[in-house]
C-alpha cells in the first residue's frame, strides 16, 4: 500500500501564477453566495468551488472546503482512481491513515493516493477547516466510504 505524504507550508508561502490561454481561464465568484452549502453529518459542512457541478467546471480536479466542528470526524473513505489532497486553512486535528495519525494544524497538507483509506478530525474544543483538492475531479462513483464517521 502506499504511504501518504505530508509537510507543512511555511506561512510565507506565496502561489506563483501559471500561464494560461486566455480562452481557458475561469474567473468566479467563490463567496458563500456563489456556492452551494452542503451539510454532511456530525455538523459538517462543505462548499465545492472547482468540480463537476461547481461555479468553476472541472472534470480533471475538484476543490471544496470542509469545515469539521470541534470533535467532529470524516469518515474513514477512499477514492478508487482520484489522488486526494488537503491543506489545512484553520483550526487543529488529526489526519489517520491505518494505524498511524498526525496532527495537523493551519497550512499542512496531506496527501492520500487512490484507494488509500483516510480520515480527518477536528480537536475537541477546535472548528478544523481545509480544503480538499482531487484530481481527477471528485465524483460520487469514485468515493468509497469504509467506515461511519466517529466522534
């Protein structure tokens, strides 16, 4: 099975842009006005802002912010053909992969391969958001879930 990565983004991290084709560049808004709340169990919520029904339109990557209320837990889920990312943008929990578990806090990233099992989790006493990047873009006949999220 392959192992996941994972490293911290110093804060000064700053995106450089890419050159694209000014046919193929998207501009939309991302505001919660502009995307679609979705209320998932335990209190969590996501808004997906790039994908197959988001404002921007993507089948080869998908981006969608979660946001895991204090003690709350994803389900233990893999994607079968999609690599996973996600990097945190506030907050504290952990990240589980078999049986081994990293904390990760504002900036970190975590990467899981397709079929990789995984999980995420709030600390108790801390709101965690992130945002999870996938590509190919993220789709319900891809994602399998192994195992009911837990507090």
């Amino acid at each position: 099975m392959a192992t996941s990565l994972f490293f911290s983004v110093p804060a000064s991290f700053a995106a450089t842009s890419v050159e694209q084709k000014p046919e193929t560049t998207t501009v939309a808004p991302v505001g919660e006005s502009a995307t679609k709340l979705i209320h998932a169990k335990d209190g969590v919520t996501l808004r997906e802002f790039v994908g197959r029904n988001a404002p921007i339109r993507s089948e080869r990557q998908s981006v969608a912010l979660f946001v895991l209320p204090s003690g709350a837990t994803t389900p233990v889920s893999y994607n079968t053909e999609g690599e996973e990312l996600i990097l945190v943008r506030r907050g504290r929990g952990n990240v589980r992969v078999g049986d081994r578990t990293w904390p990760v806090n504002a900036g970190d990233i975590a990467s899981f391969p397709a079929g990789q099992p995984h999980r995420v989790a709030a600390d108790p006493g801390k709101t965690l958001e992130f945002y999870a990047i996938s590509s190919p873009a993220f789709g319900p006949a891809t994602y399998r879930e192994v195992s009911p999220a837990s507090k």
